[in-house]
C-alpha cells in the first residue's frame, strides 16, 4: 500500500461538534497526525448528543456522530482552565505544525493560545481558526452553528421550494465548512514546504457558504435581480425537475440544457405527440411552459420505476438519475466497486459502516485506518512519548484535574 500524501504532519485540534472535526477528521484521512483535545470541563458534545437526531448518550465513546467525525484521529484530555493545561498545550504545539479550532473569536485569546502567542512558541505554526463570520468585522463575535451559516451566507434564502420558507440547512453546511478549511490547510502547507513560512488563516463559514452561490452574486450586480426560492427549476434550462416514479417515494431527476438532448430525449420515450408540440419547440417555449411540460413527463415518468426510467434515458444520453435514499445509496452497486463506504470495529460500538473521501488518489491514497479515538485514549503517548514526561509527574497532573 502506497503511503498518504500528509503523513510526517501533526495537527493540534481543538475543534468541536461537526465542521472543525470534519476538517481535521480529512487531514487525518490523508495521513496527517491528529490530536484532538478534549476534558472533562469541556467534553465535544458530539460524544454527548446529537443536535440533529436528538439523541442522548450514555457514555463518551458511544456516539455515532463522534465516531464518524473523528476517525483516525488520536485524544488527549486537557483541561484549558487550568494555567498548567495552557503550559502542555504550548509544549505540544511545538512539535506540531497545524493547530485547528472553531471556537467563537476571542476564546483562544483569553486561553492564551491565540495564533500570536502560539508563533511565538512554533514561528512556522499553521492556525486555522474556523468560526460563524470570521475574526474581523463588525459582526466577529456573532455565535453560529450550521443552520446560522446558510442563514447568513445566504444559501437558505435561495433553497426552497417557491412561496416556501428558506431551508434550514443543518449538518450538511458544516461539512462544506470542514471542507474548505481542509483545502485552505493545504494550501498553507504547500507555501510553508515553499518558503519555511507559517500563516493564519482565518476562516468565515457563513463566507463559506457564500462563495458557493457566486452566480446569484452576479445576478444582482449585473442586473439587480434579487434571486429566491425555485424548488428543483433552473433560472434558463427546461425541464429541470425531479419527477415521481412508480413505487412508494420513488423520484428521477431530469435535466435537459439543449434543443439536441430534448430530441433525444423525446425519441428515448417514443416520440408521443405532445413531444412535437409547438410549446416545446424550443428552450425558450419549454421555459415558458414548463408546468405543463413538467406534468407530461410526470406521466411518463409514473408508469416506470426510477432505475427503468434512468436507463431508458442514459442509453440516449439524457442526463437523469434516481433521487436515492440512504438505503439505495448504501446498496447502489456502483459505490459498492468504488469502495465509497467501508467497516470498521469500534471496541464500544462494534462494526461501523463509514463513508470515506470522494477522491481516489493513484500514489497517496487517503484511507481509514483506526476507528475514532476513546476519550482520553492517548494520554499516556502524548504526555509520555511525545513530551517525555515521567509517569510520576503524569499521575500526579491528573490528580491536580489538569490532565482530566
């Protein structure tokens, strides 16, 4: 097995809950050494509940959210209140070269572990501090979880259905979060490999989510046009929709962008009359129609499953897809070839089913290795290799509730 392209690399972590863990849970995909920092004042409430499913856990290492966001990673417990706490964690920050954390603005500071006290300790630290609407502004010290960073960044207002309430966008916005610190970490790792340089690198999630609608952006530069909410519809291409299928909440997505893809698109279902209609002659008049050409495909649609309907129209090379469910997804025959999901033993838990990277790279592949860390599991690595200290003066700082 070839190796991972960011193995040699130490991360310092002191991110929680889903969007910071995500980002580093990717580094350590990737082969970077993770070390997450938690204790028992401040405990990642991933291990305790989930905001999402509402659902309580009995003990630490039991959540399936946690050991999810987490994998591969290594966990220390160390108390931050305590000044002896802030000591340890300067002394692991000099043997690491990425720190990572999301708290809000302000908190890292009052530990004493900011980015400019921490360069002074490592000059070529990498710190990406990951919060609701970054560290400048007027508004830096605004609180945020997942649903506030689509809110503010504006992805809620445009996702929905017409007339509706803008979407709440939950869980899913903090992994786009995770993933752009993870690529903004590697581009800090590139130019430090380039000039010994370490950087700050001060990351908005709710800027996170803005940069993905850029062309609502220009829409409204270029022509004051204030865009909402449209359901599955295109502003241009028609049809454009997903459309129920035979069976029991069973959809097809359809998306055609040309007068050539409509055409074969029409001989694909047997060229029936309607398909010939002057209202659909064209992309201008299929937009202008689109209810009633959403309806009579809605009536091919109906009378095959989602899987008939997606072969019919891929052998024509229309673009359509079934609307899987997790279920599907987990059984689709395609990921299973891919390896997009794969197993692992919790020694709490028992066997996970996990989803790894959508990348697939040929030299250094990024793969799971271990499952997610037990609470406080590598105290006695850290502390003791790592830092080199004794067993005695370790038992004696857990007695003090400093390594707690």
């Amino acid at each position: 097995m070839n190796g991972r392209g960011l193995e040699g690399v130490r991360v310092l972590d002191f991110t929680q809950v889903w969007a910071g863990p995500y980002c580093s849970m990717l580094l350590a995909l990737n082969g970077a050494e993770v070390i997450k920092v938690e204790s028992e004042r401040r405990t990642d409430h991933s291990r305790l509940f989930s905001v999402t499913l509402g659902t309580r856990y009995k003990g630490k290492d039991e959540s399936p959210l946690f050991n999810t966001l987490n994998l591969n990673k290594l966990d220390i417990t160390l108390n931050l209140s305590h000044p002896k706490g802030v000591e340890l964690a300067k002394r692991i920050a000099r043997v690491c070269d990425v720190i990572t954390e999301n708290f809000r603005p302000g908190v890292m500071a009052r530990l004493g572990l900011d980015y400019e006290t921490l360069k002074k300790v490592k000059p070529d630290i990498i710190y990406l501090s990951s919060s609701s609407r970054g560290s400048t502004g007027p508004e830096w010290n605004y609180a945020g979880y997942a649903p506030i960073f689509a809110a503010l960044g504006g992805l809620s207002y445009i996702t929905g259905h017409p007339n509706g309430t803008p979407s709440a966008m939950s869980g899913r916005t903090d992994l786009l979060v995770g993933t752009t610190g993870f690529f903004a970490i590697l581009a800090a790792l590139i130019h430090r490999s380039r000039t010994g340089k370490g950087q700050y690198i001060d990351l908005s999630s709710s800027e996170a989510m803005s940069v993905l609608i850029g062309d609502t952006f220009m829409d409204y530069a270029m022509n004051r046009r204030n865009q909402t909410r449209n359901g599955n519809r295109d502003p241009v291409l028609a049809p454009h929709n997903c459309y129920r299928c035979k069976g029991d909440d069973k959809w097809i997505s359809i998306a055609i962008a040309s007068d050539e893809e409509w055409r074969a698109f029409s001989s694909a279902i047997g060229n029936p009359e309607w398909t010939r209609d002057d209202r659909f002659a064209d992309a201008y008049s299929r937009k202008a129609n689109e209810d009633e050409l959403d309806r009579l495909i809605s009536e091919w649609t109906m009378n095959h499953t989602h899987y008939e309907a997606m072969e019919i129209l891929q052998r024509a090379g229309v673009a359509a897809m079934p609307s899987f469910s997790s279920e599907e997804l987990f059984g689709n025959p395609h990921l299973k070839e891919r390896e997009f999901t794969s197993q692992i033993d919790h020694p709490i838990i028992g066997k996970l089913t996990l989803i790894g990277t959508p990348w697939k790279l040929s030299a250094t592949p990024a793969r799971i290795t271990r499952h997610a860390p037990l609470f406080g599991e590598h105290n006695r690595y850290v502390f003791g290799e790592l830092l080199g200290m004794e067993e005695e003066e370790i038992e004696k700082l857990r007695k003090e509730e400093v390594i707690y």
